[in-house]
C-alpha cells in the first residue's frame, strides 16, 4: 500500500510515516501545497492524508484539483478544525474521510484500511479471486485454503495486481507502488521482473493458473475467472 502524507507539521508527518511504516504501509511526504500537487500529478496513491492548512495554498484546492483530473485516490483530511461547515465542504468536493487533529495513529491507520478496503475490495476483510484468498487483516494469501509465503513485496505486487484485476498495468505503474518515487532512480525493471517470477512460481507451485499475464512491452494483467 502507498500512502501520501501531505502536512507541514512535520513533527507530526514524521509521526505518521514512523508508525505506518511499521505496519508495513510505503509512506511519501509533502510538506507544501506545491510539491503536493507536483506529486498529485505525477503519482497515483492508495490513500492520501491531506492537511488543509497549506504553505502556499489550501488542502481543500488540491483535492478539488485531483477530483477534476478524475483521480480516484483514496483521501482522508487531516486537520486541526473541527466545525461541521468544513467538514462538509471537504466531502463535498470528494474527500472520503475526515479526522480532527490530535488523533491516535492507531484509529488513523485503521481509517486508512477500512477506505482502502472499501475503494478497492469491496469493503471485505477476506477476499476470494479464483482460487485465492487474501485476508488483508494478517496479510496473509491462501490457494484453497492452503497457505502461501510471500515477501512484503510479493503480497504487495499481488494485492496491487488483484485490485487492478483483468486491466492492463504497466510496469513503470506497478514500479511506483512498490518503490514510490524512488521508481524513477532505477535504471530497469530488474527487481520487478524478479518479483514477477518469483510470484508466479509460488502461484502455479500452489495448484494456481497462470493468472499473471504478461502484455508484452506494456506490463502485466492479472486475469481471474470468478466461479
């Protein structure tokens, strides 16, 4: 999962980055209204924490920016302001949450879990593509009900193709979820190659199809036949 930490407190961004790191969540940070928007435009995120007060600009005005360019990233406000009139100006113009500072990260995270669950699997804790099932509360990936080990990088490369299930996606797209903006440092898709390999092994060698299909020059496409 890739999360965007837009805030300028950055006690408190380095706050939520430590702990959602440690929940196995990839965390990028913008501190300002203009390297939130660069960001915006150029990556696509899970979930995004979005401060209203702005160095530069409103958080309200980059969320209206992302809804016109038909994004669907998942946005929760964060924000010391707790009147209803703002809490309702910012669902209106497309956040999917709203949490008042100070707040505990756990409830943060936990927010963060039920939106993506919500957005991308239904709102279902445990979910059944084909012969697997993904239990997102332990992380865990089963073929008929048999346990399969995966890497950190593996369940998220796997999760991320599952939500994007029977679309193409391209490889510098699967390279950004897994390595965020770090993506643009690698000179090849070496590593993901290998991650690819390695999960499609580990697929097949539990009685899987082939669900992973490769788009020759473009990416990956992971096709289920629901029963």
């Amino acid at each position: 999962m890739k999360i965007l930490v837009v805030e300028d407190e950055k006690v408190l961004a380095n706050s939520i980055v430590s702990y959602l790191s440690k929940e196995q969540i990839h965390c990028e940070v913008a501190t300002d209204y203009i390297n939130g928007l660069d960001k915006i435009i150029s990556y696509e995120y899970d979930c995004i924490l979005l401060d209203i007060g702005l160095p530069g600009g409103s958080g309200i005005n980059l969320l209206r920016k992302l809804r016109a360019m038909k994004k669907v990233d998942g946005v929760i406000i964060i924000s010391a302001h707790a009147s209803i009139d703002e809490k309702l100006e910012g669902l209106k113009v497309g956040a999917d949450d709203y949490i008042v500072k100070p707040f505990h990260l756990p409830e943060l995270a936990a927010r963060i879990e039920a939106l993506v669950r919500r957005k991308q699997f239904g709102g279902l804790n445990k979910s059944e593509f084909g012969l697997l099932t993904i239990n997102r509360d332990s992380k865990s990936v089963a073929a008929n009900n048999v346990p399969i080990n995966l890497s950190k990088s593996e369940y998220e490369l796997l999760v991320f193709l599952l939500a994007n299930k029977n679309r193409v996606v391209t490889k510098h797209a699967i390279a950004e979820h897994l390595n965020g903006d770090d993506a643009e440092l690698v000179d090849n898709f070496d590593f993901l190659y290998a991650h690819i390999k390695n999960l499609k092994k580990k697929l097949t060698s539990a009685g899987c199809p082939d669900y992973i299909k490769t788009m020759y020059g473009i990416g990956y496409k992971f096709e289920v036949v629901d029963s």
